[in-house]
C-alpha cells in the first residue's frame, strides 16, 4: 500500500537523536531551545514554546489568551478534532464556521456574517482558531482585520502549513494573528516523533505558554509569592501541565528543519505532477490562491459526482483496493457525537458538506518516488475513467 503521507527519516536524522542518547539529558535540556530557535527564526517569530503535541500546544495557546468557561472558541470544521478540543479543556464553547467551498479553508464571508449575529446575541467569540488545509494559508489579512473590528484573539492552527507562505511572508509571523502552533506529528511537513510548537511574538503570551507548559512551576524569584528558603527553592504559582518536549524529539526535530526547504519543493514537484497528469478527470483539485505557497501537507482531489457514475465509497474502496493508501480529512467535526452539544447541524455547513462528500486525500510525501507517484497516477486513471 502506498501511504497517503509519510514521515522521511536520513542518516543525518538518525545520528542527531543517537548524539543525545549518549548526552547527559534526555528530557528539556539544551537541544529543545535549539529547536525552538530554529522554528522561530525560519517562521519569523520572536518566541516559540515546544510541547509534546501540537494538541498541547492548541491547548498552552488557549489558556494563554485567557479562554475560560463561558467563552465561545470558532474554529473550521474541515480539521482534525484537536482545534476544537482545546478550547473544551478550557471550558469554553465552541461553534464552528463553514468554509470557502474551493479551498476549504474557513470562509471570511461566513465569519462576518456569524460575526454580526452574534454582536446582536452578546455571543462573540474570545478566540478563532483559522486551520490552514492542507498546508495552505487561510486568508489571514481578512481575519486580522475581522480580529480587530470584533476585538477577538487569532490562533493559527498551522499544523499542515510549516514552510508554506502567505503574502510573500513565512506562515507563522503572527503578522495577523497571536499564536501559530505547528505540529510535527510523523505524518506532517517534518516531524519529532510526537511533538507541537507554539509561536507568538508576544512576550507574555510566551511566558505564560512556558509556564503552563511545566506545572505552573517558577524558579525566577521575581516571579514567586514568598521568598526562597534556600537554593532548592520553586514555586507552583497556577495550575500546569507537563507538556514537556523530550530532548531526543527536539534533536530530530532540529535535523529535520535543516530538510524542510527540500520537503516542500519537493512536495510542490509532486502537486504540479498530479495537476498535471490528473486534469481531465472528473475531479478538481483545491484551489490554490494567488497569493499562497502552500507547504502542501496533503492533497486532496474532489469528485465530480455529476461526472463519475460511481459513488464516493466505491472510488475510495477501488482505490484502496488497488493498493493506494488514500484517506479522508476531514469529517466534519460537528458530525462527531460528542460535539453535538453545541447544538449546531450539518444543514448549517453547506459548504462543509459538499466538501466531504467529494473529499479525498491521496499520496503525498517528500519520500514519492516519480515512479511510484507513476503507479499511483495510473490506479487513479483506471478507476476514474
Ligand atoms: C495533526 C493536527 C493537529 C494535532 O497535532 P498533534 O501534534 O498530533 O497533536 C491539530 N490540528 C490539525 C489541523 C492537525 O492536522
């Protein structure tokens, strides 16, 4: 089976995690603020937080901005759970937004219009968390400007999108936005095995998402309630977490970055030759704006469904079955039982809906080999004829 996505590991990988083996730390030593500076200095970024997970990190962001219970947190339905999750373990609500039916990434002209009822209901959101599909930017400057008539915070949730650009600028320079959180789960642009990171360019935003990140614990005396009774001394001043990045996840992540420039041209290569090789077919691809360069985290085709005389289910089976590994992000979160409390239905999210009723994600990787991206090509070709 040849996997939709895939993490692509080198000697140089390998010997990077092995050096901090034989070194005298394992957990948040030396190589995670390397890490961390590596990420802010190719983004843009005055400071990053590592965590565990992007999870962590979505969640560190959060409570960061003060999100608490009787908040309303929006995001995009078309992502993974995660970017609705943390807003629930702060308390908060969360309603989502439909999306651009092109791109399928959140609509600006759905969040206005959300956004005008809910001044008139007193139920403004204190957070959106914009989810770039794919790896594509959202419309970041329209929610900036958004941000500033309706006066909530910006989360990017740039966990595809590490690499890519918007308006000529790195995704991640929070120009338009308070926090981005990557993600470098194996499957995404680069990876540490497990782990996120959060940038900002806002100082207190960054200590506040240091702090969480370990116990709420402090050793700078400035800091602290009482004075230190000796050398041991630290304080818990809120409640924390251990979201804690490893030292050994930090070294593969750093190594990786080194890579990332080639991943995504790589992966650019790779989308010009299924546009290419594809068009014709009755699909379509997500259209990319003019002003994108996209890190091209997945891609994803769209049936024709007036076109094909085959459902949806039996494209994705006969593909399957003929040995390509193609997978479906996303299913629209508000169809997941446990987010129907918030009372919002799938007739609500026209464009959601229409989205995953054609979506498909088929193999993209830096590791796509053109001969393999061939076979792919051709199991697509003979089951959309
Ligand atoms: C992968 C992903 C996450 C979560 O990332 P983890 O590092 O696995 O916690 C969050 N949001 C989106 C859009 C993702 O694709």
């Amino acid at each position: 089976m040849i996997p939709y996505g895939r993490q692509d590991i080198n000697q140089a990988d390998i010997d990077a995690v092995v050096d901090v083996l034989k070194s005298d730390w394992l957990t948040q030593g030396p190589v995670v603020p390397r890490f961390e500076q590596a990420v802010a200095s190719l983004v843009g970024a005055r400071y990053a937080i590592a965590s565990n997970s992007a999870t962590s990190s979505l969640h560190l962001a959060c409570l960061a901005l003060g999100v608490g219970s009787g908040d309303y947190v929006w995001t995009s339905p078309v992502s993974f759970v995660a970017s609705a999750n943390c807003a629930r373990y702060c308390g908060a609500s969360v309603a989502f937004v439909d999306v651009d039916i092109d791109t399928g990434n959140m609509s600006i002209d759905a969040l206005a219009a959300m956004l005008a009822k809910a001044e008139q209901d007193g139920t403004l959101p204190k957070v959106v968390i914009p989810v770039h599909l794919a790896g594509q930017s959202c419309d970041m400057e329209a929610i900036g400007a958004l941000a500033n008539r309706y006066g909530f915070s910006v989360i990017e949730d740039a966990s595809h999108a590490i690499g890519g650009r918007y308006k000529d600028q790195p995704i991640g320079n929070c120009r338009f936005s308070d926090i981005v959180i990557f993600s470098f789960h194996p499957v995404k642009v680069v990876t540490s095995g497990e782990g996120g990171m959060a940038v900002t360019n806002n100082e207190r935003l960054a200590e506040r998402m240091a702090l969480l990140r370990s116990h709420g614990i402090t050793r700078d005396t400035d800091a602290m309630k009482n004075k230190p009774d000796g050398p041991w001394y630290y304080e818990q001043i809120e409640l924390g977490y251990n979201y804690r990045m490893t030292e050994l996840q930090a070294a593969l992540g750093c190594s990786q970055m080194d890579r990332l420039a080639g991943f995504v041209s790589r992966r650019h290569e790779i989308a010009r030759v299924y546009e290419d090789r594809l068009s014709g077919l009755p699909l379509s691809f997500l259209r990319q704006q003019p002003w994108s360069y996209s890190a091209y985290h997945l891609f994803v085709i769209m049936l024709d469904l007036e076109r094909t005389r085959k459902s949806r289910l039996e494209v994705f089976e006969q593909l399957r079955s003929g040995g390509i590994g193609v997978n479906l992000h996303y299913i629209p979160i508000y169809r997941q039982p446990d987010f129907q409390r918030f009372g919002q239905l799938a007739e609500h999210f026209p464009n959601a809906e229409a989205y995953y009723a054609r979506a498909i994600s088929i193999p993209m990787y830096a590791g796509l080999t053109a001969e393999r991206q061939e076979e792919v090509i051709s199991v697509i070709r003979g089951v959309l004829p």
